[in-house]
C-alpha cells in the first residue's frame, strides 16, 4: 500500500512538473538542437564568410594595432580577440573591448580581408546568434535583469529536467517491457503514451547528461555570487580570484607586443591542429598574455589552449586552471562541449540534434498526454472546454515555434534595415511570427488540423530557405559542394531534405482525433444491451 | 539594504511560509530543497578540510544532483512534513556552521 501510494506521488511529481514546465523545456530543447549548429551555420547566413581560405594570409598585427588605436581614446582597449582564417572563416575577426572612464565595457569589431588586409564591411549577428542565445539565456533582456537572470533560468529548468528523468524513471515499473512496447494501432492515448515512454527511455542516459551540464552551465550563474556572499563577504572578484581564475593584473608599463602573425607555436604540439583563434589580455601592456586556441574537435574539451606572454613570447605553464587542477576542475571543463556536443565533429552533432529534437517531442508528447488523459481519458475534474483551450495553446505554442524559426532565419536573409539594429530586429520578427503561429493554433479550431497546417508551413518554409539563398546570395547550390562556400551549399540540401520530411510527415498525420475503436466497440455494445433490454412496444 | 526592498522581501519570505505551512512539500521543493543545498554547499566549503577551489570545483558539480536528491526525497518519503524539517534543519545547522566558521582564506 504505501509502495503504491510513493508510486503515485512520484508520478504525480512527474507529471505535474512536466505539465507546469512543458512548453519551457520545449522550448530550450528545441533551441537547443539549433545552437548545435551556431558556427557551421555561419556561412549560409553570411556570404562574406563563404569563399576559399588563402594558404598565405596577409599579415594582421599592424591592423589591429591601428584598430586599438583608434578607439584607445573612447576606452581602455585591455582584451583583443582575434579569429584567425580557418574553416568557415575566409577572413580575420577582431573585438577590441575594455572599460571606459565609467567602468562601462565598451567594445568594437571588425573584419580584415585575409587577401588584402582591408576592412570588409561588418554584419551584426542575426537570427543564428538570436536561436543560441534563446538557448543559452532566452535572450533575457537588460530591463528585466540581463542575460545572467536567463542563464539562472535556463539551469532551474535543467534541474526539472533532471527532476523530470529521475521521477520518470522511477514511475516505471516495467522498464523492460516498456522499453520495447509500442502500440501504434490502438488509442491515440497509447500512441503518445508509448512514445513518450520508448523516447524517453531510450534517451534518459543522453538527456541526463545533457540535464546536468545544462543546469551547471546555467546554475553557475546563481551559485557564485551566493558562495561569494557566503565566503568571501559578498566579493565575488575575491573568490575568482581564489579559484585561480582572474587574468593577471596590468603592470600599467606599456610594452610592445609580439606580432601576432608570429606569436606562440602556430600549430599545437600535440594534435598538429593549427591555432585558430588568439585572445589578449592587457593588451599593449608589461603583463600582457596571449592565449592560442586550437581546435580540438577529437577531444573532450572545448579547444587546446597555449598561453604566452605577448612581450616575450614565452609560454606562461599552468594557465588552463581548468586543465591543471585535478580532477573535478577537468571534469568541470568537459561540461561545455559534452553540451554543445564539439569532441566530435559533425557526426556527433547530428546524433546530438537527432536526440535533442526527440527530448522536444517528447515534452510535447508529455504535455499532449496530460491533456488527453483528462479530455478524454476520464481523469479530469474541469469542462472539456477547459482542456481544449490548454490543447490548443500547447499545439500552437509547439508547433508554432519551428514555423517562427524557420521564417526569422528568411527575414534575416533579406533583412534590409540597420545593421545595428539587426539583432532587435530579429528578436521582434521571431516572438512576432511565434505569437502569430500561436494565435492561428489556437483560432484553428481542430488541434490535429493546426498541427499538420503548422508543420507543413515549416516544411515548405525550409524547403524556400535554399532558392532563398540562391536568388539573395547569388550561390546555386549544386555548384557550391567543392567550393568555399560548400558549407552554406550543405545547409541548403539539408534544409530541402527537412523539408520535404516535414511536409510528408504533415500530409500523414490525420486531420482529426482518430476514433478509439475498442471504446466505440464497448459504447455500441452498452447501446445494443440498453436496446435489448428496453420492453418492446 | 532600502526599506522598500526589505519590505518586499519580508512580503514574499511571510508568502514562502504560508506557502509551506499549506502544502509543506510543493513549497520544500520549490524553496527549501535550495536553501537546504546551497547552505550545505556553503558550510562544507567553510568547514570541511581540504583545498579550497577543489572543494568549490567538486561541490559545484554535486550540487545540483543534491538539489533534486532533495526535491526527489520530499515525494519519496511519506511523512508529510518528515523532509521539509529535514530540510530546514540541515539549513540551520549548515548556517551555524557558516557564522561560526573562520574565513576559508
């Protein structure tokens, strides 16, 4: 009795958390797929990344020294980051960042030409920086506390989510039974019902590690500042400082710096890989360091990293505090890429993205359960009109959020305003469309008529991405696999396929709540002994 | 700390336990369980003997599965209020030992 009475408070935990916290974890799976694909969706969004990498660069060090320059009297030009040409970067990226007289960061970017050394005109991030950072901290606007409040946000629902797998898991009595059950031809409820299960199960060793890094990465954000109060009276910069995770002080001497065409070993003595990306701190300075990065895309870290000091050019040991203290410091380090899926090329990252849409579904499928049991399942207290209106709100927020993707990734391919209001731009157009696809989920009437209407517009939706591409950039496709821009030509093909999927699976889903026959066998035969039973006239 | 801010704060802390004196553990999971695991995490980075980032580094990784081994233990165990007192005990204590504790540094 009591085992069966724990039994049904950890479903009702599960089920509860699922149904409040649904369309959130929705939401940040779904994204969460996308950010996969932040930096190779770089070149389909941007034609000035797509060309061949020249094997001999034009020098850099002097560009950027005229850069900070320029700028060193609106700011104190501390940290210089420098991407290097490589893979989907035909060209140099430089931020040039530090605080100005009212300790406000202040920061600028530009792009070099590889092949000429001059300044390319600058595109501000658009709606694949927006889709990441919808991830990483619903883009939570400065008004309402900044990105660090959407970070915490995100980790608390990291911790549902692992909540979620725990209390799942326990709820199933028959794991391996129901592991492998999956009614497709009975009740709508079993269908969704088994799904869910077999999803969930099958992916609860992916989706717990994918939980726990996820709430670190967002927690994080809470939990420093709280043992900062707690330990080190509210000084968070002394407990950075404890951890050994501050950057070294300015020596306030000014030094001239090493050029950074010649800096550091150019290629990392272990793997062969080639540096990539540069970042300077105390820039100009005595103390000035200069961390190499390279790719480390076999490797359970984020990258490979070599400090050196820019004045002498000599590497500076033990400065990956990460890397170089024990073992729960390293395991800290692989939280990163063990999220974003980065050890293991492409390969990984589509089983990654695989995985991750099904976690979608399946909290879709948690919540549409949860509606239906009540709907029709008998086991709810409220008006059916009560449980259609949470039915239709569900379907038009979930099904209306790749629609919203998909159009705000359209709107920025031929986005005609200011480049510095391109982000807000997009942020408007997507919570614009989202609402939009909302709205027409909702109004729709029939629930399964919405979804399929909603999926099929994504699918047309991808498949008009690539000609897009084509009429705006002038890149055809097919001509594009053995050249520079062979990255955004991939993109195209992918979102053809997607497409095309999606508008197949629209056209077969059904238009209406299939009929429960086994319940509408059981209804005729009350009706046929009602009959039998009523006395003939 | 202003007195509009410390009113706000002592409205939502009075709702919080109202909230719990209501329903004890959707009010724990939500509320307590943190206190509880951060005061803990707290204390043992205060007290325990042992290097101070690798405390911060391991506790840090620990720390979350403990909050939800906390949510997860309000509906496991059958006692109504047993793990909301567990809770806030393990949080007074754990806060005993951080104000008697000596600066970890």
């Amino acid at each position: 009795m009591a085992n069966r009475e724990r039994q049904i408070r950890i479903y009702d935990l599960h089920s509860w958390t699922g149904v409040a916290l649904g369309i959130i974890m929705f939401f940040v799976c779904f994204t969460g797929s996308l950010a996969l694909f932040h930096h190779e969706f770089e070149p389909w969004e941007d034609e000035l990344r797509r060309g061949e990498i020249t094997s001999s660069p034009v020098p850099i060090h002097d560009k950027v020294g005229e850069i900070v320059e320029r700028h060193s009297g609106e700011f104190e030009p501390n940290f210089v980051n420098v991407s290097l040409p490589h893979g989907e970067h035909g060209h140099y990226d430089v931020f040039v960042g530090g605080p100005d007289a009212d300790g406000e960061f202040q920061n600028v970017e530009a792009r070099i030409s590889a092949t000429t050394g001059e300044e390319l005109a600058f595109r501000e991030e658009g709606a694949n920086r927006l889709l990441y950072d919808l991830h990483r901290d619903l883009a939570w606007p400065d008004a309402l506390g900044g990105r660090q409040v959407g970070r915490i946000l995100v980790g608390l629902v990291g911790i549902a989510f692992l909540l979620l797998i725990l209390t799942g898991i326990v709820s199933h009595t028959k794991i391996t039974k129901e592991l492998f059950t999956l009614r497709y031809l009975k009740s709508v409820r079993l269908k969704w019902q088994d799904s869910h299960k077999v999803m969930g199960l099958w992916t609860s060793p992916f989706a717990a590690m994918i939980a726990l890094t996820g709430a670190f990465l967002g927690v994080i954000a809470l939990l420093l500042p709280l043992l900062a109060f707690v330990t080190m009276k509210g000084d968070q910069e002394a407990l950075i400082a404890e951890l050994g995770l501050e950057q070294p002080a300015r020596a306030e001497i000014s030094a001239p710096m090493i050029p950074m065409d010649q800096i550091g070993p150019r290629v990392h003595p272990e793997t062969g890989n080639p540096v990539n990306f540069i970042r300077y701190t105390n820039w100009g300075d005595q103390n000035a360091q200069a961390v190499l990065n390279y790719k480390a895309e076999q490797r359970l870290l984020y990258s490979d990293a070599i400090t050196v000091s820019a004045v002498t050019g000599e590497i500076v040991p033990g400065q990956e505090i990460l890397l170089n203290n024990g073992p729960f410091a390293y395991i800290l380090a692989t939280f990163s890429p063990l999220h974003y899926g980065t050890y293991g090329g492409i390969v990984l990252k589509l089983i990654y993205f695989v995985l991750g849409m099904g976690l979608a579904v399946m909290s879709a499928l948690g919540s549409m359960m949860w509606i239906e049991r009540r709907r029709h399942g008998g086991e709810g207290n409220k008006s059916d009109r009560f449980y259609a209106i949470l039915s239709a709100i569900n379907t038009g927020v979930c099904a209306g959020l790749p629609a919203a993707a998909v159009a705000v990734l359209a709107f920025d391919k031929v986005y005609w305003g200011a480049e510095a209001a391109r982000y807000t731009s997009m942020v408007w157009f997507l919570f614009g469309a989202w609402l939009l696809a909302a709205i027409f989920g909702f109004m729709r009437g029939n629930d399964y008529k919405a979804n399929r209407e909603l999926l099929a517009v994504t699918g047309f939706g991808l498949v008009a991405l690539a000609p897009l591409n084509w009429i705006v950039t002038g890149d055809v496709m097919w001509s594009n696999f053995s050249t520079g821009a062979a990255g955004s030509a991939w993109f195209d093909l992918a979102f053809i396929l997607l497409g095309s999927s999606a508008v197949f699976i629209a056209a077969k889903l059904p238009a209406e709540r299939p009929v429960d026959k086994r319940r509408q066998k059981k209804a005729e035969a009350a009706l046929d002994s009602d009959a039998e039973l009523q006395p003939a006239e | 700390m202003s007195p509009v801010v410390m009113g706000i704060l002592g409205t939502l802390f009075l709702g919080i336990c109202y909230g719990t004196w209501r329903n004890p553990r959707l009010w724990s999971a939500l509320f307590w369980s943190f206190v509880a695991t951060f005061m803990i995490t707290a204390a043992i980075v205060m007290a325990f003997p042992a290097d101070f980032a690798q405390k911060v580094f391991a506790l840090t990784i620990v720390m979350p599965l403990v909050w939800v081994g906390f949510q997860f233990w309000l509906y496991w165990n059958p006692g109504r209020w047993t793990v909301t007192l567990y809770l806030l005990g393990i949080s007074l204590i754990s806060g005993l030992i951080v104000a008697f504790s000596p600066s970890p540094v």
